[in-house]
C-alpha cells in the first residue's frame, strides 16, 4: 500500500469526510498533511500523558 492510500485510510478512520477514504483522498494536501501531523501529534501526547502518570515502582 503506497503512502497516498494509506493517509486517505488514516484520515477516514479518523472520521473525516464521513470515514469515506475516496473523500478524504480528495482533500487539499496542505490540510491532509496539516491534519496528519495533528492526529501524530494527539498520539504522541496520550502516550506521554500515560508515561507520566503510570504509578512509580
């Protein structure tokens, strides 16, 4: 699966266009990209959230 492809699925299952990821194929590519940074960086942010509030050994 090509970059391209994967990102639309991304985005679709992300809920945007309706989950439809021929839609979200068609979206702008500066918003796609902007909206694939952001939902790395809202990923990244729960992980680190979860690292810092684990209960210390």
């Amino acid at each position: 699966m090509d970059e391209y492809r994967l990102a639309s699925i991304t985005l679709a299952e992300a809920g945007f266009c309706g989950g439809d990821p021929e839609k979200t194929a068609l979206m702008p590519v500066d918003l796609a990209v902007d909206v694939l940074a952001f939902l790395q960086f809202r990923a990244e942010q729960a992980e680190t959230l979860q690292e810092l509030n684990k209960p210390k050994p």
